[in-house]
C-alpha cells in the first residue's frame, strides 16, 4: 500500500509520496501457513532520473519486484539511466519517457516474476513538460496488466491519485470509493445505473476546489493535507496502515524542471537511548 499524488496544475506539477512498503511473507505454524506484513517506512517512491530534468515519477501499488530478491522501483534507476546514457538520449517529451521506463520496468518484471503472479500491479505516475509546452502532463502506466501509459487529465488541471485511496477519494469526491458498487449489491442495480449513480454523486458531493485557479504552493499544501490525513486517521483505525513514514515532494516547471520541495534524508542515531 502507498499513498501518491500527481498534482497537475496551472503553474507546475506536484508530485507527492510518502515512504511506507510492506512486504509479506508465509511462515508454517502448527495451525497451518500464515502471512506476515512487514512494513518499511523509508522507500523512496518519488522517483527523479538523471539527465531528464523536466520529468519526475512517483510509483505505488505492489512495492517490489523479483520473487526471489524482491527490489524497490528506486533500486532500479542506475540501470535505466545507464540504459539511456549508452543510447545518448536527450530530454524525452512526458509521453515518450513514459514509454520507455514502462518498457524498462515491464523487462525487469519478465526477468524475475513469476508467470502465473496474480498479485496487484506496480504502477507508475509520470508528469512533467513537454520543451516549450505552456503546461505539463500526467501519464499512467501498471506494471504489468497495462503497460502502454495514458494520459491523466488530458487538457484540464486536476489531481491524480492512487494507493491507500478511500480517504483520499472521500475528501474530493465525496464518498468513498466502493459505495457505488455497495449501494449496487444491496438495491441490486444494473451496471447502467451503478455508472448513473457514481456519476450523480460525484456531481453533487465532489469538493469544490478550483483547480484552474490553485497557485503552485496551494497545489503543494492540498498534496501534503492528502497524504498527512490519510497517516493521521489510520493512527486509531482497525485495518490496513499501508501509508507513513516521511513524505516526499517535487515541483516540476516549464522554467525550472524538476525540483525537490522536501525530502527524506539520511541520518544518524535518531534518538538518544537510555
């Protein structure tokens, strides 16, 4: 679980993450063979490559690849820069890099998964400006159920998100996410009027933020509010704590590219024990 924003705004990208992956394991005991999370609260899902400075990528869903030594998205980047260092390519439009670090991922997957894997995919948020473009563009690709990228958003400003998403979905739309298909179950609706229902109610309950009008520094305090909010609840909830640890953002802009607003560092000895 994760939780991730892709931020597309009048005057720039935001892209946000925060730093929790859980990785499960099996272990027999005397009742049988039971799994274990354990989770990590220092990945780095914020992801910048060198040489592709109006670009950045944040990445959510399953936290590893590679069945037998599982690695991070992150881990990867030293081979997809030195992929695209040997081939001396220059800046990549947003669609263009998409494709290519969807192709990367989807060989790294071929080369250490297995082929009957039915787990949840590693997706991928990809935004940035196109050179002389006047705003930028949000690209999503799934790692690897659907790999060709799509894009987010396309001529309008709005917030992409995914992961741990139902308090997220809750504050912009609304209502959470699987009400319509409760809602469904219980008054036994068509798919027809499932689809009305959802439609209904996002027009009527959606917070009305004005996107088109959001300075760059309001963009990055409602990704922030996002993320912070969904750690905050899931401090005294029963469930799934699939979200925490610092939170990483970056702006990207047409003048500036890529630029990191806040970001995990390493340290020391926390905390003095004793």
């Amino acid at each position: 679980m994760s939780l991730v924003i892709a931020f597309k705004g009048p005057e720039g990208i935001v892209l946000a993450a925060d730093s929790r992956v859980t990785l499960t394991t099996e272990m027999q005991r005397d009742q049988g063979r039971m799994i274990l999370p354990s989770t990590f609260d220092n990945a780095t899902k914020l992801l910048q490559v060198t040489g592709q400075n109006y670009v950045g990528v944040v990445t959510y869903g399953l936290g590893a690849i590679g069945q037998q030594e599982p690695r991070t998205a992150h881990s990867f980047l030293p081979e997809f820069e030195g992929e695209l260092s040997k081939e001396h390519v220059e800046r990549l439009s947003v669609g263009d890099f998409s494709v290519r670090l969807s192709r990367f991922f989807m060989t790294q997957w071929a080369e250490t998964m297995p082929e009957d894997y039915s787990g949840p995919d590693m997706v991928f948020l990809v935004g940035g400006f196109d050179e002389g473009a006047p705003y930028g563009r949000v690209f999503k690709f799934e790692i690897p159920s659907s790999s060709t990228p799509h894009e987010q958003n396309a001529g309008q400003f709005g917030i992409t998100w995914g992961g741990q998403l139902e308090y997220t979905t809750r504050l912009l739309k609304g209502f959470d996410p699987q009400l319509p298909s409760t809602v469904q179950g219980f008054l036994g609706l068509t798919e027809e009027q499932t689809t009305a229902l959802q439609e209904h109610l996002a027009t009527t309950f959606s917070s009305p933020i004005p996107y088109p009008f959001l300075p760059l520094q309001d963009c990055v305090d409602l990704s922030m509010f996002l993320i912070r909010t969904t750690m905050e609840i899931q401090t005294w909830i029963v469930g799934v704590r699939g979200v925490g640890g610092a939170i990483d953002i970056a702006i990207i802009t047409r003048t500036e590219g890529f630029k990191p607003v806040q970001r995990k560092t390493i340290v020391g000895q926390r905390r003095v024990v004793g």
